[in-house]
C-alpha cells in the first residue's frame, strides 16, 4: 500500500513537469506553429485558465505553446483564451 501511495504522490508531483511550456513572441522563431487551441468558459482565475490551455496543449500533443488570447469577456468571471501549439525547430 505505501508504494502504491508514493507511486501516486510522485505522479501528481511531477505531473505538472509535463505541462505545456509558455514560449515568448521573441523565441518563436525557434519554433514550428503546429495548430491552434482554445478555451472557454473556465471558471476561476488566471491560473485556471492557463492550467486549461496547458491541459489542451498537452492532448494535442504539444510540449510547448504561445498564448495568443487570455482574457475575460466583459464583467464575466469565465476565461477563454486561445494559444499556438508549438514544436522546437
């Protein structure tokens, strides 16, 4: 049982290690633009927001992103945003 509760805990420790990385306009050039993703409607802060645009990255496949869009619309607390799927050069 110990081991099977460390094997959990390492996951969910480095799960995060995995994310999508969040490139700079001034590093694209190093990079491929794969396709685009986008969120809506997510609740909560920023970093809600973002952990779902990670999240969408990381099904396509991507390890690397360039936000295009993060906001909220009007006096809304729901996200969205899109982002540029990203591969290194």
């Amino acid at each position: 049982m110990k081991k099977i509760i460390s094997a959990v805990l390492l996951l969910l420790m480095t799960g995060s290690a995995f994310a999508a990385q969040i490139v700079p306009r001034n590093e694209l050039d190093n990079y491929v633009k794969k396709e685009r993703v986008s969120i809506s409607n997510v609740m909560g802060g920023k970093s809600k927001a973002l952990e779902a645009l990670r999240t969408e990255v990381d099904k396509k496949g991507g390890e690397y992103m360039y936000i295009t869009s993060l906001d909220r619309p009007g006096n809304s607390s729901h996200w969205r945003g899109t982002a540029i799927v990203l591969e290194k050069k």
